[in-house]
C-alpha cells in the first residue's frame, strides 16, 4: 500500500497562532509544500492566502501535488455569501479541493435550514468547477446522535442534488484540528467517530483529520474505509514514525 496517497499534508496554523511572525510562517507553509512535493503525498492542504504560492512551487516542480485549502477556517459561522466569496478566491487561485468548515453550531442550535443552504450551494460551486469538495463537521463538538444527523443530512443531500458520479468528490472530514475540548479530550478523528461517519455517510468518502499520529494509527482509519488522512505529520507517519506535531 502507498500510504503517501492518502496522506494529505497539513499545514493551517497562522502567524499568530504559532507565536511566529509573518515571514517566518511563509518560510514554514514554503517548507510543508515542498515536503509534500518530494514525497510525492496525495495534497498539501494549506491557507487560502498560500494557495497561488503552492500552485506555483507545484508547477515549478513539474509534481502531480495537488492544493486543498479550508474554508471559514475554523468555526464555520461566517455564513453563506463570506464561504463562497472564500471558495471563489480559492478556485481562482487553483486549489483543487475546497475544505469547508460546516456551521456545527446552527446544526446543534436547531437552524437546519440554513446549514442545508450552505452545504447545497457550497458543493454546487465546488463540483461545478471541478472540483473536490470536503465538509468539516468537528466531531469533537458533537455527540454521537448529532455525529449521525449530520453526517446523514450532508449524504442525502447530494444525493438528492447531485448525479451519483460526483458522490465520490464530496466527503465528510472530522475535524479542523483547531477546536478547543474540555479536560483534554480528543479534538480530532478517533475511532469510534470515524466508524459513525463511515456509516451514515455512505456511499460519500470519508477523511479522517487530525489526531493520526503514527502509521499504525494511520493505516487503521484506512482499514476503516476512510480515503484521505488529514496530518501536520505526513513524513514522519508514512516513514512508521510517531508526529509530535499537535495535528
């Protein structure tokens, strides 16, 4: 098995949020693309505002890399014209996949309807550019009867929408790696979420994100069924390694 191919390298943090300045977080997202070239990984999934450097270090590079980048990173509550002003940017940048933080808050709040507005009309820019499309739910924000509803309301909602030869170019991903847990528990993909997504949201792909840390870990979520493995540690999981990286 080619690991590599699942592996979608990660790199979100801003300046501010790595205590860093500016210039030191560019030489840092420059470092993660190249990484991700070398080791021919599956995506580098990066900030919207890195997207065009990627796109040119990639083409530089004749790779067959290719750019994810998020969307209303990382609350998701900026609604629905802010998270297609964001994609559309990001398209015309070149990102190949749109990673979209769901509005988990408005789900849990009881505002379905709005959350089925952005979902639809979000995934309709995306497949009719072309592109993958990724809905971040945050697992960790939600519990396992609200796990089921959403991953279930994003399924059926493509397909209703949408012909069956774009459901694997939409997925549910578990988590931004960002959201902030009580008495440190798990902000990311573990098991138990995992297999709840997998089951109610086929026939859609799943991508497990953040809190893979070691091959093993890495290569169970693909025994699972997921199809791409979100990480800031790609290099150190696909060399059998443990990340001490904290996504």
């Amino acid at each position: 098995m080619n690991i590599r191919q699942y592996l979608d390298s990660t790199y979100l943090k801003t300046a501010e949020q790595a205590g860093i300045a500016e210039s030191e977080s560019v030489l840092i997202a420059k470092e993660f693309i190249q990484e991700a070239i070398d080791e021919r990984f599956k995506l580098i999934m990066i900030r919207p505002d890195r997207v065009a450097l990627a796109k040119k270090m990639i083409a530089e590079a004749n790779s067959n890399l290719q750019v994810g980048t998020v969307i209303d990173f990382p609350e998701g509550k900026s609604g629905l014209e802010a998270k297609l002003k964001e994609a559309n940017q990001a398209i015309k940048d070149g990102a190949d996949d749109l990673d979209f933080v769901c509005n988990y808050e408005a789900f849990k709040n009881g505002d379905v309807d709005l959350v089925k507005e952005e979902i639809l009309k979000c995934t309709q820019l995306g497949l009719a550019n072309n592109k993958v499309v990724k809905w971040i739910i945050e697992v960790a924000a939600l519990n396992d009867s609200q796990i089921i509803q959403l991953s279930s309301l994003i399924k059926n909602l493509v397909i209703t929408n949408f012909k069956e030869e774009s459901y694997s170019s939409v997925f549910v991903k578990s988590s931004t790696g960002f959201y902030k847990t009580e008495n440190n528990l798990p902000n990311g993909a573990t098991v138990s979420s995992i297999i709840l997504m997998l089951e109610n949201a086929s026939p859609l792909p799943v991508k497990a994100a953040g809190g893979v840390r070691t091959y093993e870990e890495a290569l169970e979520m693909i025994k699972l069924g997921v199809k791409r493995i979100g990480t800031s540690g790609a290099k150190a999981i696909a060399n059998g390694e443990k990340t001490q990286n904290d996504y």
